[in-house]
C-alpha cells in the first residue's frame, strides 16, 4: 500500500517544489546561515518580492 | 568488446527504429500515414540527438566542470540565486519557454503538407534550437547570470549591443500583436469563447486577493481552486451560448474584442503584479502543462491518420492560402518556436542560469527542455494534420478569399484543389458548438478543432457530444497563456521603454513612478494594438501578411544569440568547435535574410510588400479594386499596412547584417591575432556540492594529525 502510494507523494513533492510552495522555507535557513544578525522577511514578504522580481524581468516568460 | 556491443547496441536499436519511421513518413505508399510513425520517428531522434549531439558539445566544446561552483552556489542568497534540484529546474525553464509559437507555427505551415515542417520541427531542433538553448544557458551562467543584451554588448561592442536591444523590443511588440490576434480571430463571434475567456478575469482577482492577504505562497491550493472555477467557466459558457437570452450579449465582432483586449492590457500592465497578471500566470502554466500532457497521452492512445499530404502544390509554388512563399525559406520561417527561437536566449539568460547546480545540468536543462518543445510543435501538427485537408484550408484561408458561406468557402477549397462539402464543414462548426468554422485564421481554432477530435475519441465512452466541451477547453487554453503572454509581454516592454529613456531623462526610468509608467505602458499597448488593429482588418488577412513578419523577428533573435555564441567559442579558443554555432548561425542567416528580401524585393505582390504596395496604388489610381479588397477604403488600408510592413523587414534585415557584420569584425580579429581574446567569464571557485546538491563533507584542515 505505502509502495504504491510512493509515486503519488513524489508527485506531490514536485508539485510543491516547482510551485514555489516550500521556497520561504529554504530562504529562511539559508537567510539564518548567512545573515544570522538580520531578521528574516516575512512569508507574506517573501512573496511579494520574488512577484516583483520574476514579472520586472525580461527572462522570465516566452512570448512565443 | 562485449561491454562496448552492451553500451552501443541499444542506440543501434534506437537508430534503426527512427529510421524505419522516418522511411515510413518518407516513402509509404499508402493512402494517409498514421501519426504513430512521427510520433517515434521524433522520440528516436531526440534520444540519438541528446544522447550524442548534446553530450558531445557538453564534453568537447564547452567542457563543463562539475568542480566549479555554479553562480546558484556562489551567490546562493535562498532568492534569485540558489541551486535548485535539477528536475525542478528542468520544469521551470520548461514552462518558461513553452508558449503560444509551437502550437501555431506548425498548423500554419501544415499548409505544406506535414513533412516539410516536421523535417525541420525535428532535425531543426537538434542542430540549431536545443543548441542555441544549451550555449546561451552555459555562456550566461559563466557570467553569473547575464542577459543576452549584456553578453552582446560585452562580447561583439556597443553597436552589436545596442541591435539586440531593438531587435528585442521590436520583435517584443510584433509578438504580441500577433498573438493578440489570434486570441481576437478565435474569440470574435463565439459566445461560448468570450464567455469563458471573460470569466478567467475575475477568476484571476479572487486568487489574487487569496494569495496576497488570505494565504501567501500557497500557489497549489489556489491553482487548485483556479482549475476547478475555470472549468465551471467553460461548462457556463456552453450554457450561456445555447441560452437565447445571452447567446446575443455574449457574441462580439472582431473590433469590439480588440479595443477590449488593448484597453486590458494597458490595465494589467499599470496594475501591481499581484492583482492580475501573477495568478493568472500560476493557472496558465498548469493548464499548459496539464493540456500538453493530456494531449500527449489522447495521440498515443488514438493514433489517428494524417490526413494532409505529404508536401502539397503549395510547398513548391509558393501560392498557399495560409502565408504566401515557398518552402525554402517559409517554412522555417513558420515553424519557428518549434525548432529555433530567438527568446529562448533571453529565457537561457534570464532566471535559469542563476539556479543550475552543476555545470554539466545545462544538457538536461538547456538542451533537454527546447526537446519537449519540439516534441509539442510535433503533436500540434499531428494535431491540425489529422483533421480533413478540406476543412483545414476552409478554416485557415483568408475570410476575405472564402467568403461568407459553407458554401462559398467550400468553393474556394476546390479552388485550391481539395475538395470538401458545405455540409461537412456545417457539421464540423455543429459538432465544436460554434456557429461556423470558415475563415477561422490564426491556428488556434484549428488545433482546437484538431484537438478536441482526438480528446472525443478517447472519451467516447463517456457519450458523444463532447468534442464541443473539448474545443471549448481547448481554446481556453489556448487563450489563456497567450492572454497572459500580453500582459507579461506589455510588462517587459513597459520597462524595456523605461530603461532606454531613462538613459536620457532619468527620472523616467523609475519604475514607480507613476506618469513614467503611465506613458510607457501607453506606448508599448499602442505600439502592437496599432499591429493589431490593422491585421483584424487588414482585407489581406492579418495572419497571412504579420505571420511572416513575427517568424522572421524570432529568427532574427536567434542569429543575434547565435552570434553572440560563436563569439565566446572563438574567444575560449574553440575556434575548432566554432562551427556548432556557426552552421546553425549561417542557416539562420540565410534563412532571415532570403525571407526578408523577398519580402522587400519581390516582383510578386503575393509575396513582396512594396510590390504589393505599388500594385495596390496603381488600383486605387484607376479607381479600381486589387487582391481582397471590397471598397476604395480597403485598398488605401492595403496601401498603408504594407508600407509599414515593408519598413519593418527593412529594419529587421539591416539589424541582422549590422550584428553579424560587426561579429564578424571582432572573430578576423581574434583569428588574426590583433585582438586581444578577453573572457568575461566569472573567476573559478571550487565547488561543495555533489551532483545532488548536498554539501559534500569536508576533513577540516589540520584535522588529521
């Protein structure tokens, strides 16, 4: 049972990873290693950010 | 010898499979060929091309090394620099590159047949398209992540720099005019389509208000919820275009949907990110992945015939009703996306380079992702191949040239030589829920119609009637990510606008400051509303002459991205491997520039803008009427579309030639000796990942005594 569900849960796991779900998380551990003395920004923050920063930025889409 | 026959023997396998299928494609005797053969003949292909090709220009001509640290694990700041597991990376730079062009460029050139497209979507790819991709990523990513502009200003000059600038921005505004246009030629007069489409804005608010203030980043749960109310949409859409009540409200003409679509534009462009354009992009790119996906499985579970031609009349005599011109160089023209883009390079220069792990993941990721894009340029045209050659020309000709009628259209298709009946295409309209299907340009319809023919044959078991649900969807999605691809699309030049003034004026290139954003987001919606205005009604069909003019603005980009590569091998000292981006480059070149010329220079004023021009005002001179047009207006309208047209081409062909030609300046210099080869690169710092990403485990110094 726990075998066949296994593709389902790496499923999953893709899923939250290429939906950009569990990036604040990692940006909070790589923020306490780097600028420990810094509070890190919030979730709500962190998202608003990287928003601003992927739609400002030729690179981001294809048009075509 | 046993471990050798072990490694090879399967490739030899995979060889000679491909090459039964191509033979197949080629040479079969029989009446249509089943779509299985292209589909392996592509999967082959790629498997020999990724496995070898790629691997050589990986080992030989660029020499990663996985034991340089990457700019993702240099500058790692958990943000825009970061190493990101290589599959999720491979999604991303997927999604970002995968838009509207695979899926429109081959239904248009399907007018050749399906071989001539499907040569070039496949052998394009593996020489020229995935390489492009691959180099630009690699070139980039030495450089921490520079864009295309940057590396061409670096590498070639200022004057090399400043081309690519305007080659972008104008190739930007062509873009969007021509995918604005196929959203209008799908959307006008169907209810059931404007409906549906309508209904995403307010889907797109609500997800918006939840990200932002009920549950920031939880991008899965809305997505979720977007589906679920976008699919509802379509179902209300079939609900409102059969209501007598709402059918009327809900149709729209042509122009009515398209000073909507450049007064929404320049609102999504104006807005904050968050409101419009962000959840719309997060319900696009599942759709798109998800309708690929479902596309990919319906083809492999039907395995429909083809029933177009190998090459037709038109291939050869350059007469077709889709885009005038013949196959070399049309077709590549075309095809475009699908085998070669010129924005991919701004993509392989853009988010990607900052996120790769190891050096050696630009084959899976640069290379690898431009394959699957192939492999969706290859399903679009089994797609539009499958249907009936008959019905494909009654949908895909000019309205102009069809008429009004199943009737008169079916006459213009005989016209053509293929034959089909007013009743088969009354029953095709009947049977996607749409009043009529003639005159249905842009290619979206087309794929829909395509589309939802195979999605019905597998859900058969459900009913019939469905193949309209399906269109429906179909559209949807189409709609969708090219509506996106605006608003994400005006954005960029909104800011491209910016920059460029603010290098004179600088208060404008604040990007908060509001009349600046004001003024340019104006600009950039009145730059391809203007285009596409005049190719809604445009009496020679907008497809027919701007198509053309889009592919030859890709193609041009990718000569600029191509050049740029050459450059850097040159200057690495790969003088030797200089031809991997060369050849293509040269192709390119070849391909652009004959297009352009005819476009400039041709007697024919099928072909040839200012012959076309000329033609018409020698008609207006003699108060008569010349190619489609049905009144004095529509000729003076003929007049000023095709002088802007032809200065457009002028303009695309010297970009090219000044690019190429102040290249070529700086590699005799380096051949010569008189220049002096200066690498941009980032200085190498040894690498603490494993090819997993993990931090590899380190002794500390002195530890062992």
């Amino acid at each position: 049972m726990i075998a066949l569900l296994k593709p389902f849960r790496y499923m999953w796991g893709y899923l939250r990873e290429i939906s950009g779900e569990n990036a604040y998380d990692r940006y909070v551990v790589v923020h306490m290693t780097t600028h420990p003395e810094r509070p890190p920004m919030s979730r709500g923050e962190f998202y608003r950010h990287r928003q601003e920063e992927k739609y400002n930025n030729p690179g981001n889409r294809c048009p075509c | 010898m046993g471990n050798r026959l072990g490694r090879y023997g399967i490739w030899v396998v995979v060889a000679i499979v491909g090459a039964v299928c191509w033979g197949m494609l080629a040479l079969s005797r029989g009446e249509t060929v089943n779509a299985g053969w292209l589909l392996f003949a592509a999967i082959a292909s790629y498997a020999i091309g990724y496995r070898f090709y790629a691997r050589f220009i990986q080992t030989r001509v660029l020499e990663t090394d996985d034991s340089r640290a990457t700019p993702a694990e240099r500058l790692n700041n958990g943000r825009d620099f970061e190493p990101m597991d290589r599959r999720v990376l491979f999604g991303h730079h997927f999604a970002a590159i995968a838009g509207a062009g695979p899926l429109v460029g081959p239904v248009l050139a399907a007018q050749m047949g399906f071989l001539p497209g499907t040569v070039w979507i496949i052998v394009g790819v593996i020489l020229a398209g995935a390489v492009q991709d691959m180099t630009t990523l690699f070139f980039s990513m030495r450089r921490d992540g520079k864009t295309l502009g940057q590396m061409a200003r670096e590498e070639i000059g200022p004057v090399g720099g400043a081309a690519a600038l305007i080659a972008v921005l104008s190739i930007m505004v062509i873009l969007l005019a021509v995918l604005a246009l196929v959203v209008v030629l799908a959307l006008a007069e169907s209810p059931w389509g404007a409906f549906s489409i309508a209904m995403t804005i307010p889907i797109a608010l609500l997800m918006g208000i939840y990200l932002r203030f009920l549950r920031p980043g939880r991008v899965l749960e809305v997505s979720a919820i977007g589906v679920a109310l976008l699919i509802l949409a379509i179902l209300g859409g079939g609900w409102i275009s059969e209501s007598s009540a709402y059918a009327g409200a809900w149709t729209f003409d042509a122009n009515t949907i398209t000073f909507a679509l450049i007064a929404y534009g320049f609102i999504a462009s104006v807005l904050p990110v968050w409101v419009l354009l962000a959840p719309r992009d997060y319900l696009s790119t599942f759709m798109k992945i998800g309708t690929i996906l479902l596309l990919a499985i319906g083809i492999a579970i039907t395995l429909p015939a083809m029933q177009m031609p190998r090459a037709t009349q038109f291939a050869f005599n350059g007469e077709g009703p889709v885009f005038a011109g013949s196959l070399f160089p049309f077709v590549f023209i075309t095809i475009a996306c699908g085998a070669l883009s010129g924005f991919h390079s701004l993509i392989a220069s853009g988010t990607t380079p900052k996120l790769i792990q190891k050096e050696s993941q630009v084959r899976t990721i640069g290379y690898g992702a431009m394959l699957m894009e192939s492999f969706v340029a290859v399903m679009a045209m089994i797609a539009a191949t499958t249907l009936d050659p008959g019905v494909y020309f009654a949908m895909n000709a000019p309205a102009t040239v069809l008429g009004d009628t199943v009737q008169s259209a079916s006459q213009a298709v005989n016209g053509f030589g293929f034959s089909v009946s007013p009743q088969t295409l009354q029953n095709t309209a009947n049977a996607v829920g749409e009043e009529s299907i003639v005159g249905r340009t842009g290619g979206a319809p087309t794929l829909a119609v395509g589309m939802s023919a195979i999605f019905a044959q597998v859900t058969a078991f459900l009913g019939a009637g469905l193949q309209a649900f399906w269109y429906h969807f179909a559209i949807m999605f189409e709609a969708l990510f090219i509506l996106t691809t605006v608003d994400a699309g005006t954005r960029v030049g909104r800011f491209m606008i910016q920059d460029l003034v603010g290098n004179v004026w600088r208060p404008f290139a604040r990007t908060s400051w509001l009349p600046g954003n004001l003024i340019a987001s104006a600009l950039i919606v009145a730059a391809w509303g203007y285009f596409l205005y005049a190719g809604v009604n445009d009496p020679q069909g907008g497809i027919y002459q701007l198509f053309p003019l889009f592919g030859i603005a890709n193609q041009l980009l990718a000569a600029v991205a191509l050049t740029v590569g050459t450059t850097i091998l040159i200057k690495m000292g790969k003088l030797r491997y200089a031809w991997v981006t060369a050849l293509p480059l040269a192709w390119d070149a070849a391909v652009t520039l004959t297009a352009s010329y005819q476009k400039i220079f041709s007697p024919d004023p099928l072909l040839g803008f200012f012959a076309q021009r000329s033609a018409a005002i020698e008609a207006a001179r003699n108060n008569e009427l010349f190619g489609n047009a049905e009144t004095q207006a529509d000729v003076q309208q003929i007049i000023v579309n095709t002088t802007i047209d032809g200065i457009l081409s002028i303009i695309f062909a010297l970009m090219i030639i000044i690019v190429i030609a102040d290249a070529a300046r700086v590699w005799f210099g380096l051949v010569r000796g008189t220049k002096e080869p200066e690498l941009s690169e980032a200085p190498w710092q040894e690498s603490h990942l494993d090819s997993e990403g993990r931090e590899i485990e380190r002794e500390p110094v002195g530890a062992r005594s």
